[in-house]
C-alpha cells in the first residue's frame, strides 16, 4: 500500500514520485543490450551492423530471433555464440575466413543463414550446416569457394533457396544437392565450372530456376537435367558451349524461359538435336547466335533449315533408346506427382506457393527482375539497408514493460494527477 505521506505531496511532488517509479524500474531479467548494437522487442532483435566489429560481440541476449551482424570485420566464428532462439542469421560482408565445427549446430529454429560476401572464406568443413533442419535459405555468394565437400548439404531438407554465385567453383560432384528435395532456387552463375555430369543435380524434383551462366561450361552429360521436372527457368548463356549433346533439354517438361546466348554454337551437324527441341517447344528463348561455320556465323540456330543437315549422318539407335526411356520415366511427358519430403504442415516445392525470395544476393545478378521472379506475384524483400531492421520495430529501451506488482502503486498515484 502507498504510505500516507506520498498522499500529501502536492501534484508536482506526485507526478516526480510516480517518475521516479517508471525510472527506477528495471524490467526484471531483461538481458542487456551489448555496446554499440541495439536491440528491439519486437520481434526480439539485436542490430549490430557496421561498428567495425572484429569478433561477434559478447553478451548477445539469448533470446534473440534475429541477429543482424553485417558490413563489419569480423574474422572467426566460435561455437557457442549464437542462441537457439536465432531464426535470421546476417552475418554477410565481413572477413570471415574460418567457421569452427559446431558454430550453427544447436541452432534448432534456423530460417536464413547469409554467409555471402565474405572474401576470405574459402574452405568449409563437411558438417558445417549439419541439423540446421529448418533452415530455408542459405546464402554463400561472393565467397572464395573452390569447391564444396560432399555431404555438406546433407539433412537440409526444408532449404529452398540456395545462393552460390560468384565464387571460384570448379566442378560440382554428383549427389552433391541430393538431400533438398525441396529446393526451388539454385544460384550458381559466376563460377568456373566446366561440365555438368549426370548425377550433379540429382535430388531437386521441386526446383523451380536454375541459374549457370557466366561459368566455363564445355560439355553438359545428355542426363544432367534428369529429374527436374518442375524447371521453369534456365541460364546457360555466357558459357563455352558449342552443342548439347543427346538433348539435355528433353528432359524439361515446365521448362518456360532459356538463355543460350553468348556462347560458341557450332551450327553443323552437333547443331541439329538442340535445333530439333526447339521445333517442338514453345519456350521463350534468348537468340542462340551460330559461330561457326564461317558461312552460318551470326544466323540464329533456331531459324536453320531441315535441309541444312541433310548430309549428317542418321542419330544412333541407342540414342534414340535413351531419349524414348527417358520420357517414359517422367523426363519429357505428365507423369504421376513427384513425392516432396519436407517439414510437415509446409507448402514446400510447390510453384507459386513458396515465400518470397530473401533478400541480397537474388537481385545481385544483374538480371531483369521479371525474368527471375516470373508471373508470380511476390512481396517485396525485407530491407537491408544501413538503418537496420524495418521501422515499425519497437527499440527495447523506448518500450519498459512494467512489473505487475507496480500496477497497484500506479492506480494509486494516477487518479490524483
């Protein structure tokens, strides 16, 4: 009960009295805020974007769903740093360059990783997303990535978004996506790979775009698009290929919009199997400009005649068996459903009803935004500029929560003001 005394107070000595109260109150348990970040309630953030930071700072409220720490210096990550509750991880444009075994394993309800932008990261251990089963989209562009290990996708099976352009890739092992069956975007633009193999996108029965130019490809196995029957877009352009062996491309039923372009197309004979799938496709293409031979130079493949290849030699009988087999296994035609293993109660792998796109690297590509989004509607990305998270988030000191056992002593003051 409020003493008598404070009852006599005049109104000025009131109103400082119930100030004071307000003040002097510290939410209790609420952890502090580190030096130089701020935090918000909600949802409960710390932003420690560019302060020049060269480790993650200490002290890091573990409650916190999002944690904003890039555009800093940072060079190392330890296990143990981060809280369970972390759903948003931006840890992009610092200097990391090594990631102790452990740094994101008890991370249980992990949604978005950004690791992208970080010039000195160049060797990834095996296990480094291991049991990260939530995590939906992963950022690892503009590293200095050779190579990836193999398996170190594995158990991500709610990934959807995968950002790795811009790296130094060399090549990409076979079954090195298996696993994310529900994958929908897969950036690798920007590499050095030179051939894709048979098995290199096996697994991926829900991706949606797939994105390869700008790299050193040569040669593509007439089996490496196998299995990605709900591709609607493909980049191959900006690459060395002069033929695509065996009609790689047959095995893309949903595919809707293909670039070829920039790339040496030998418009002989080798031409005649990417110049036949066109005749019986409707697909929006980029111009697929011959460079050789001389006399064909600049002519469209597209636009070659039936009689440009009547001195070729007829297609072997045992590629003509593999195509046919291919489609009657769901390569080229309406077969059954494809069965999509995922988090239960999620509309995962499913055109159209996927979440949008996280921000950064999606729009980094220099692409026409309409090529990669395509007709459907989709909201704007979370912004990432220098001002941290949206506005309508709430600092934590501008918003105190009071203690229940204070509301008595306030209804007490109140009613005399």
């Amino acid at each position: 009960m409020l003493p008598p005394t404070a009852r006599d107070l005049p109104q000025g000595g009131r109103l400082a009295a119930l100030l004071l109260v307000v003040l002097a109150w510290v939410p209790g348990g609420a952890p502090a805020c580190p030096a130089l970040c701020t935090c918000y309630v909600s949802p409960p953030t710390v932003s420690c974007q560019a302060n020049n930071f060269s480790s993650v700072p200490a002290g890091l409220p573990p409650g916190a769903r999002r944690l904003f720490l890039q555009n800093n210096v940072i060079r190392a990550l330890r296990a143990g740093t981060f809280g369970p509750s972390t759903v948003t991880l931006w840890l992009y444009s610092n200097n990391i360059s090594s990631i102790q075994p452990g740094t994101f394993r008890h991370l249980p309800a992990l949604e978005e990783l950004d690791l992208g932008d970080n010039p000195h990261l160049r060797v990834l251990a095996p296990d480094t997303f291991h049991g990260l089963r939530r995590l939906q989209a992963l950022h690892l562009y503009r590293c200095q990535l050779a190579s990836l290990p193999s398996g170190i996708f594995r158990g991500l099976h709610s990934l959807q978004y995968l950002y790795l352009q811009e790296n130094g890739l060399l090549y990409l092992q076979d079954d090195l996506f298996a696993d994310l069956a529900n994958l929908s975007h897969l950036f690798l633009h920007g590499n050095r790979v030179r051939a894709l193999s048979e098995g290199v996108f096996r697994g991926l029965p829900s991706l949606d775009r797939l994105l390869l130019h700008a790299n050193r490809l040569v040669a593509v196995h007439r089996r490496a698009f196998r299995g990605l029957s709900r591709l609607t877009i493909l980049y191959l352009f900006n690459n060395s290929l002069a033929a695509l062996p065996g009609d790689p491309l047959a095995a893309l039923p949903a595919l809707q919009f293909l670039r070829l372009n920039a790339n040496p197309w030998a418009c002989d004979c080798r031409a005649r199997p990417l110049w036949a799938w066109f005749r019986r496709t409707r697909v929006s293409s980029s111009p697929v400009p011959c460079a050789s031979p001389p006399h064909r130079r600049g002519t469209d493949l597209r636009h070659l005649r039936p009689q440009d290849f009547d001195a070729c030699p007829e297609e072997d009988e045992e590629e003509e068996e593999e195509e046919e087999e291919e489609k009657d296994e769901g390569g080229g035609g309406g077969g059954g459903a494809v069965a999509v293993v995922g988090t239960p109660g999620r509309a995962l792998g499913r055109p159209g009803t996927l979440p949008a796109a996280p921000p950064s690297a999606f729009y980094r590509d220099g692409l026409p935004p309409h090529d990669l989004r395509g007709s459907q509607p989709r909201p704007p990305p979370p912004s990432r500029d220098s001002r941290g998270p949206p506005g309508d988030d709430v600092p934590l000191a501008a918003a105190p929560r009071l203690a229940p056992a204070l509301l008595p002593l306030l209804a007490l003051l109140l009613p005399d003001l």
